[in-house]
C-alpha cells in the first residue's frame, strides 16, 4: 500500500496511490516489501520523501536506488563507519569501520554499550523538549570501507514520554525536528486499513477465488481511502 499525505480542514490524511498485488506463486513478505519499494521508486516525485515502517530494510530501499528515505530501525541495529579505524601495528589491514550501535542492549546476561554519538540537538515542541542524537556517514554492517559505499545518518529521538526513542535512518542529514515530522507523517496511512476493516466491515468478508482475494482487499482499501477523505471533507463544510 502506497499513499500520498496531505491535509484536510487541518487533519493529515492519506490518499492511495498504488495497491501492490503478493505474487500467487510466492507470496513471502520480502518479495512483496521489495516489489512497494520499487514502485516507490518509480512513482517518487522531486519533492516527495518516502517513509517506511519497520517492516522494511535499508538495503531494499538502497537497491531501488531511492535518492532519499526515512525508515525506522529495530531496537538493535547495528551499522558501520564508512571509514577504516586506525592501523594496527600488525596483522591483517582492517577491510570494515568501526561498529556503532545507536541503543544499549544486553543480550545472555551481558552489556553492550552505546556508541557515543557524533551530535546532539535539542528542540522544543508542543511544549516538550525533544533530543535527537545522530550518528553519520555509516553503512549496513557487512559492508567493507569504500568512497562509493551509498551511506546514511541514524538518529535516536528521543520524546519525554515515552521510554524508548525512535531509531531512524535517513541518507539526507535533516534536523531532529524534521525526522521527527516526516515519520509521525507517515501514521495516517494506519487509517486506511482502519476504516477498511472496522468501518466497512472488510474483516468480516471472505472469498476464495486467486483473482477475488486479491480484488477484495483492493476495493476494501481503495473504500477505506474515500470513507477517509470523505469524513474530513464533512467535517469542513
């Protein structure tokens, strides 16, 4: 499901673009995810930033060639400096940069640290102060140093809130506040399914025939959308 956010009477709504069909004959989720973001690609505008949610993974967006991209990362990502750490005074030259791993985790009982961040901003917001911490110039963790190397920043923002902070990914170096704008942008899309489902009664339907499971929730959705749009259009007038 792809979709355009724009605003209605002062609400951020979410406006289907493209549908994208699971291939019958091996429908795996990575396929499919890999299918959205090439249809992304294609229909990207120059001033559009597509946003993804965890499900999806740099290195899919990084072989679409998508010029841009905010996606959100899991709790332990780990990535590498895209610059080799110094030389050791023997043995093998080093191939790979430093690790960073944005979040401290422990795993079996043992610590693995934060790496320290290479900036920090803070900002206020709705009343809050929001602090944003990035690391630059990195690469997927099993990728050797080299100047061609597509790279990307990762930030934690972190929200007074909420406990954990949102850990995303973006090859652009933006603001905290920006990052942060752009992903809460992505959260009308959640709405589509929702009114699809619950409003329209989409859960409650089955049918059994390859072309009809895919047309169902097609129509679903595509209903969901203007009951979406629809309702805020009401509201207005």
């Amino acid at each position: 499901m792809i979709a355009r956010v724009g605003s209605v009477n002062g609400q951020r709504v979410a406006v289907l673009t493209d549908l994208v069909r699971a291939n019958p004959a091996d429908p795996a989720e990575a396929i499919l995810q890999t299918a959205v973001v090439q249809q992304a690609a294609k229909t990207l505008a120059e001033d559009e930033m597509p946003v993804f949610d965890a499900g999806f993974k740099i290195r899919q967006l990084q072989a679409a060639q998508l010029p841009r991209y905010v996606v959100r990362l899991a709790k332990n990502f780990t990535a590498r400096r895209n610059f080799l750490p110094s030389a050791k005074s023997h043995g093998r030259p080093r191939e790979y940069g430093g690790l960073v791993r944005p979040l401290a985790r422990t795993r079996n009982g043992k610590h693995f640290p934060a790496t320290p961040p290479d900036r920090v901003e803070t900002w206020t917001e709705i009343g809050l102060a929001f602090r944003a911490e990035f690391w630059d110039n990195l690469v997927l963790s099993d990728v050797k140093v080299h100047l061609d190397n597509p790279t990307f920043s990762v930030a934690a923002i972190y929200d007074p809130r909420y406990r954990e902070p949102w850990l995303l990914a973006c090859p652009l170096q933006l603001s905290g506040a920006a990052l942060r704008g752009l992903y809460r942008d992505r959260w009308p899309v959640e709405q589509v399914p929702l009114a699809a489902k619950q409003m329209l009664g989409g859960a409650r339907q089955f049918v059994f025939a390859p072309e009809s499971c895919q047309r169902l929730p097609e129509l679903n959705l595509l209903a969901g959308s203007i009951v979406t749009y629809s309702g805020y259009e009401e509201t207005r007038l």
